[in-house]
C-alpha cells in the first residue's frame, strides 16, 4: 500500500492544479464553452466543461504533474498536453465538445 501524501504536499498540490485549471477556464469561456471548477477536500481540483449549445457534451478535465511536468488531461487519465499549451488544450477540448450537425443525405 502506497504512503500518504502529507498534507503540506496534498495542499501545494491542489494550489498549483487549481492555478492551472483557472487558466484553462478562461480559454475556455473565450472559446464560448462552460465551466465551472468542482472541488472537494480529499481531492484535486477538476473543471467540469459543457458546451452550451448541446448540454449533453461535457468533459471533465483534471490536472496532474507526470514526470516533472503539469498535464491536462480527459477523465479517462489520458493527457491533453502539457499545461504550457493552453490555446492547444482548449482548443482540443472545444474540438472534442463540438455539436455537429447531420450530414445531409
């Protein structure tokens, strides 16, 4: 069974995700996508991203440092891009949430 994580360290954590997390809802929103950052105490923070246009499209993105480097990534763990990329990780996840219209026939 792994170690805790000490509080002080869980804490530097947290602050560091939900500065990272700030950052992206704010490309986002510029992008015309909502957000809002969910947070709990026995976890990091996360931002939940829903495009208004089709209520049914959302994402939850979450943050983690891998390797020495801070990471967007979707709810199922897999990365986005490195939290230096904002304008690349929004842009994805719009790309991702985008409604699409029918093909016509």
């Amino acid at each position: 069974m792994p170690n805790p994580i000490a509080p002080a360290v869980a804490a530097d954590a947290a602050a560091e995700a939900a500065i990272h997390l700030d950052n992206l809802q704010e490309a986002l929103q510029s992008l015309s996508l909502h957000t809002r950052l969910l947070t709990r105490d026995d976890r990091l923070p996360r931002l939940r991203v829903i495009n208004p246009k089709a209520t049914t499209l959302t994402e939850i993105i979450s943050v983690a440092q891998r390797h020495d480097r801070w990471l967007f990534l979707w709810s199922w763990n897999e990365p986005i891009t490195e939290v230096a990329q904002l304008a690349t990780a929004a842009e994805r996840i719009r790309y991702v949430l985008a409604a699409t219209s029918p093909s016509a026939a």
